[in-house]
C-alpha cells in the first residue's frame, strides 16, 4: 500500500520554513503520478514509470493499492491559492458554509472538504478511479478520510451518494477497496459503520492492542481483537478481512518510538511541538528515547516483539507499516509528514537484524497455516466437531471462566487446524496444524498450565518473544511466561 502518488502541490507556509510535503496528502492532480517521484523525468516519462512499477510489483506476486485522497485538495481554505477547481466551479467542487459560502464546510482539517453529492465532484472522482484501475492496473484503494466522502449533505450516510457509485460501478465494486473510516467533522468516527465490500482501517483494534500492551486491557478485549473483531464485522455481511489490524501508521510513532517516548517530539517540524497526534503514554520502559540501558533496551525490543506477533497472528488483515520491521525510529516524531531527511528516511546501515528475522518467522506462519487466516470468523463452542475451532484457556490449563474475562492478564487461544473447511489452492489441498498461543499482558511473569481436556497431548515451541526454558511440553506441563511475552506451540501430537 503506497502513500499518495497522485501529483501534488506542497504547502506555501512549508516553504517558507524550509520544508517540504513529504507524504503527498494534497493532491492536485487526480489523473497524473506525481511528477517528481519519477526518476526517468517529468514530461510524461512518470506515466510510462509507474505503469512499469506496477507490471514489476504484479510479477513478484505483490498487489498494490493506492491511497487516495479525495476529500480535499491542495487549495486549501479561502485564503488558498486558486489552482484548478476553484478557478473551475468553486461552488460544485467543494463544500460551502450554508451560513455563508464566501467560506468553506471544512471536514478535513485541511481547510476544504470536496463535494462528492455534486455530480460533477462525483463524476471526477469516479473517472479518476476508473483511470487507475483500467490504464495503471492497480489492485485497489485506501480511501483518505472516507467518511469526508461518505457525508451527504452534512452526516455521514452509508447509502449516500458516493458509497451507492461505488457499489453499482463494474469495475470499481471488483477492486479492494478500504476506508479510513473517520474524519475531523461531527460523527465521522465510523469503525464498523461502512457497508459490505469495504474493509476498514481498524481503529479500535490499534488502540486497544496498544492498551493491552501497556497494561490496561483484559482478556476479553485480546481475544475480542485476535478474533478479527466480530464485534465490528461479524453482524452485517463482512467476513474477517474486513478489518485491517494495525498498531501503527505513517501518522503516528513508528513502533520503536512507540516503545521508546511517552511524549511526542515534533520540534524540527517547527509548529512548537502542537501539531500530531497526543501519542503519549505510560510504557514503563525506562529512560526516554535513546539509551544504553541493556535491561531497558531489551524490554522494548520484547515489546516490539509482542506487538508483531500480535498483529500478524490476529484473524483479519494484518498492516505492517514499513520499516517496523527494521527498527526505524524517527526520533520521537510522530507528524514527520514534512520532513524529506533523516527524521523519516530510512537508515539501512543500522537495520534491527533480530528484529527483521522474528517478523520474517512470523509472516512465514501465517501465509503456511490457515488458523491464523481464516475467512470465516471463529465459532467457539459452536462449531460442529469435536473440538470447537477455537477454545479460550485461563493460566490454570482450564477453559477461561466467564467472570475472569476482564481481569486476567494472561490468555491461551487454542486454534483448530482439524476444523477448517476444506479447500484447495491450485488443485492442491491447503492443511494446516493446531496453534495454542499463550500471552502475558500483565507486568508480573506467571506459569501456564497446558489443556488436559484432550486438544493436545505434545507440543513444541514454534516462536516466543522472549527466552523460555523448554522447547516441548506435554499435557499438564507448566510453560514459564515472563511479563510481558507471548510464546505459540504447534500441537505434535
């Protein structure tokens, strides 16, 4: 998924303190890559570039899908510059006060919101979709502010106008299409609001984890996120993929300052640290930022680890952003959307090995074993079978029971290899195994007595975020669980 490559205006106000719009988020050109990514020139030579970006990507069996921004442009509020729309038809292309139209009806932020109920706003972005579907082949779109869009004359309407041109389209209802599924405007908080044949940044799902793992969560809200969150999707037609998992974004710390600050450090952005996200919270992982503490170090590195294996062993569709996987830090700035440097390049010579290999371990299982990709979500004791396709364990190596959910701090997941459906991939069988993975939110290290109740009998340590003693444990055998750790055993037997 690549950040905006529409063309773009940078911001005047960037300029005049030396800097640059780093990630593109004001389009101005909804037809065009932007010219300057093009490294064979700017006079068409950026077309015939990316169409071969793509041709290479498909090659490599990667799909790709384009973020999009279609809730505002880089014209900004009546003070902006007047480059193409408002010199068109101001009045069909962008929202209006109703109180005053000499001004905008700003749910962006960004000083102007597109009008999508204007047929000729709508028809642009249609075209515009339709464009990089049929002449760049891209696979599908993340939708910037989507509720910006889905907003009818003033609240968000899940059959308004936009959402109804994008389901009955022939082409655009066939691509993956997800949805930022918020904007700045009233009630436009829509997890889990937007209709069959979106998927949805989960929103939730990236703060609740980020609690789990900073203490404050129970049980019941892990198991509730691992599931795919069939308390969002699982009661309106969508199936797992619908929610897109993720701990962290381009907006926003980079998981290793996740770990690392308690305080967003926006200061080169030269805005007195006001602007991003209030990113701040209680790690309890040492000193702040850089240190040479090697106990501090390595609870988050195991931080970073828990949150991985989270993520990538969670039902839905796991987001990863790039560069999480290697360590980069942007040194405390969360809002690097201005800085083409250092802050957010990334440093190749100081890659986090350990760390790269751990999330090429963990990416590896998911893709071998469909427990953790199911498209269908999980059952419980209603799945017809023996075993159920997946059963919830307290520490004592019994079924979790029912008033533990919010206090406990440690949750076995057992998932069912034997209950998946059966299909086939390319004329071959897909099989799998049965997984029992264990997690320590809490800050004190604990003991995890395995099932007796017959859903294994041998188990082998398959990937751990931290050291445990033992790499096979039988039935009734204790695992030792540190604070803070996950550990996933594949059944043998």
């Amino acid at each position: 998924e690549l950040l905006p490559v529409h063309h773009f205006c940078s911001e005047s106000f960037l300029a005049e303190r030396g800097l640059t719009n780093y990630w593109g988020y004001s389009s101005i050109g909804f037809f065009a890559p932007h010219a300057d990514y093009s490294a064979a020139g700017t006079c068409g030579e950026q077309v015939r570039e990316f169409k071969q970006l793509v041709k290479a990507m498909h090659a490599a069996g990667l799909e790709v899908i384009l973020d999009v921004v279609y809730n505002h442009t880089a014209e900004g509020n009546h003070l902006g510059p007047t480059l193409s729309l408002k010199g068109i038809d101001n009045q069909a292309y962008y929202r209006l006060s109703p109180e005053d139209p000499h001004y905008y009806f700003d749910v962006t932020g960004t000083g102007n919101s597109l009008n999508p109920t204007h047929p000729a706003s709508l028809r642009m972005i249609m075209d515009s979709l339709r464009h990089w579907v049929n002449e760049f082949h891209v696979d599908g779109f993340r939708f910037d502010l989507a509720s910006a869009l889905a907003r009818g004359f003033h609240e968000v309407d899940r059959l308004g106008t936009f959402l109804s041109a994008i389901h009955q389209d022939p082409v655009l209802s066939q691509v993956k299409l997800i949805a930022e599924p918020w904007d700045v405007g009233p009630g436009g908080y829509q997890v889990g609001g937007f209709p069959v044949l979106w998927s949805e940044w989960n929103g939730i799902y990236r703060d609740e984890v980020r609690d789990i793992w900073r203490g404050e969560g129970g049980a019941g809200t892990l198991a509730t996120r691992l599931s795919g969150s069939p308390d969002l999707y699982g009661d309106d037609g969508r199936r797992p993929f619908a929610s897109i998992n993720f701990v962290t974004a381009h907006d926003g710390f980079t998981l290793r300052d996740l770990v690392s600050y308690n305080d967003k450090h926006n200061e080169a952005n030269l805005e007195d640290n006001n602007d991003g996200a209030s990113d701040n919270s209680s790690w309890n992982c040492g000193a702040e930022g850089e240190t040479d503490d090697p106990d501090v170090n390595a609870l988050r590195a195991r931080q970073q680890r828990n949150f991985l294996a989270t993520l990538l062993l969670s039902q839905g569709v796991p987001m990863l952003l790039g560069g999480d996987e290697l360590g980069r830090t942007q040194g405390g700035n969360n809002n690097g959307w201005c800085q083409d440097n250092e802050v957010s390049w990334f440093d190749w010579a100081n890659v986090d090995r350990d760390l790269l290999e751990f999330t090429r371990r963990l990416v590896q299982l998911r893709r071998e074993q469909p427990v953790f990709h199911r498209r269908e979500f999980l059952q419980g004791d209603e799945t017809d079978g023996e075993h159920p396709d997946v059963a919830w364990y307290a520490p004592s190596g019994e079924r979790m029971p029912g008033d533990a959910w919010d206090d406990s701090r440690v949750l076995g997941m057992f998932l069912n290899g034997d209950e998946i459906p059966t299909r086939t991939r390319r004329g071959r069988r897909v099989t799998g195994d049965s997984f029992l993975v264990l997690a320590n939110t809490g800050w004190e290290g604990t003991e995890f007595t395995m099932p007796s109740d017959g859903v294994g009998q041998s188990w082998q340590v398959e990937v751990a975020t931290v050291d445990i003693d033992g790499e096979e444990f039988g039935a009734g055998d204790t695992v030792p669980l540190p604070d803070r750790s996950v550990v996933v055993l594949r059944r043998v037997s």
